[in-house]
C-alpha cells in the first residue's frame, strides 16, 4: 500500500480495501460460475486492524454458498510489513453475494458448491444462515414501506 492510498489518518483508507476485496471476490465468483458475475451485495465488512503504508497485503476469497444464480463470496483480508518476517495478520473479513449474469445482464444458473471439508460445510451453513436474515430484513422493510404507504406517507 502507498501514500497514495492512505486516509486523513495515515492508514489506508477502508474503501481502497473494500475495492481489493470486491475484486477478489468477483474473480472468484466468476470463475466458479463460468462467466461473468457482479456484485449484488456486500455485508459484513469488518475492519479489525489499519493497514499501514509498505504493507502488503493479501485478499483471499472462497465460494462458500450457492443460490440458483447467486453466491455468497467470503473474503479474509491479511496483512504484512513489507520488511519484517512476520507472518501475516487478518486485518479484514466481508461477506459478499454476487449474481452470475449472462451476456445481455440477466441472471443465469450457476454449478452448485459442494462443501468437502468441515470447514466448508460450516462456512456453508453459516452463509444460509445469513441469507435467511437478509431476506427477512428486506421483507420486513419492504413491509414496512407498503404499510407506510397505505398510511398515506410518502417517502
């Protein structure tokens, strides 16, 4: 990371890192689709330590859950000093959910993931679990909107 990057703190700034990891993620979301997928949501972006200048940094991403033309994409952020022979540390983790898309932008079926390891089958049970609350939130609000509008409010 340069100067270039950086915040009115010094460290480098969260949306450089969350372009990092949105780009590591669509690239592992279109390859495990086959084609090309964009980004329909990002949650859970947990910054858990700054990254300085001179670090170098890492974005690792995984398919952990399949829809039938959406997946949820985990990514873990890492750092290290680029002078140190430290391993390097999280400093960053996110959940993101992509929707494979064919040529004309509409949505398109995407392979399956097969979780292998205990690890994968944790990371895809956690994925549902976090699915069911995205889609009761955005029921609730929608809810909420129409009542809101038969109350005669517009917002």
């Amino acid at each position: 990371m340069t100067h270039n990057d950086t915040n009115l703190l010094g460290t480098v700034h969260g949306g450089v890192i969350m372009k990092l990891v949105d780009d590591a993620a669509g690239a592992v979301a279109g390859r495990h689709s086959g084609g090309p997928a964009v980004t329909a949501s990002m949650d859970e972006m947990a910054f858990l330590e700054p990254v300085r200048v001179g670090d170098l940094v890492h974005v690792k991403a995984q398919v952990n859950w399949t829809g039938r033309t959406s997946m949820e994409v985990g990514v873990r952020v890492l750092a290290e000093r680029w002078n140190e022979s430290a391993p390097p540390t999280q400093v960053g983790s996110a959940y993101l959910v992509f929707a494979a898309v064919d040529a004309d932008g509409k949505p398109r079926r995407v392979p399956p993931v097969l979780p292998e390891t205990e690890r994968d089958k944790r990371r895809y049970q956690e994925a549902q679990i976090r699915r069911t609350h995205r889609l009761a939130r955005r029921r609730a609000i929608m809810d909420l909107r129409e009542k809101r509008a038969a109350e005669g409010f517009e917002d």
